[in-house]
C-alpha cells in the first residue's frame, strides 16, 4: 500500500489502514506521557512531565509559523483535495 495512489485504494486496503493506525495510536497512547485531543493537538497528563526535547520541538514548529517559513492548513481544504483526489468522504 505504501506509494499507492489513493484512488486505486479499495475498501479493504482502506480498512486496513485505519486498523494499522488505531493500533499504532492505542499503543502511543499507553506508552506515551501525552493524547492527541480532537483538535489533533498534543495534551500532556501531567504538567510536570513535559519533556524540554518536546517543549523545543513546540518553540521551533511555532518560530517557523511566525517567521512563515511553515504555514497552517485548514481541515477542510484536505479533506477537499482528498476529495478531489476521488475519495468518498
């Protein structure tokens, strides 16, 4: 599945997927000190517990937005080229 178009995907290729991705988060959620909320943001269990590897991590992914050498891409507009890529959502 790996390099495939995503309008070749059939359905069991895309279950699959979702299969492979659940576990893959189930198992980052049991082992990790933060979730992923449903805004896809980070939120840690514990304050105290903030990694200054992921506090720099966060300090330089928000230097590069506000210095535009990254930018922000709403939801929706991926979710509208997927959908224009031939994908049913």
């Amino acid at each position: 599945m790996k390099g495939q178009p995503i309008n070749t995907l059939t359905v069991d290729d895309l279950e699959k997927m979702i299969t492979m991705i659940v576990r893959k988060v189930i198992r980052e959620e049991i082992t990790q000190d933060y979730y992923i909320n449903e805004d896809g943001v980070k939120v840690l269990y514990r304050e105290e517990e903030i990694d200054p590897a992921y506090l720099a991590e966060l300090q330089q992914a928000y230097q590069e937005i506000e210095s535009g050498k990254a930018e922000l891409t709403e939801g929706e507009k991926v979710v509208e080229e997927l959908r224009n890529l031939g994908l049913d959502l």
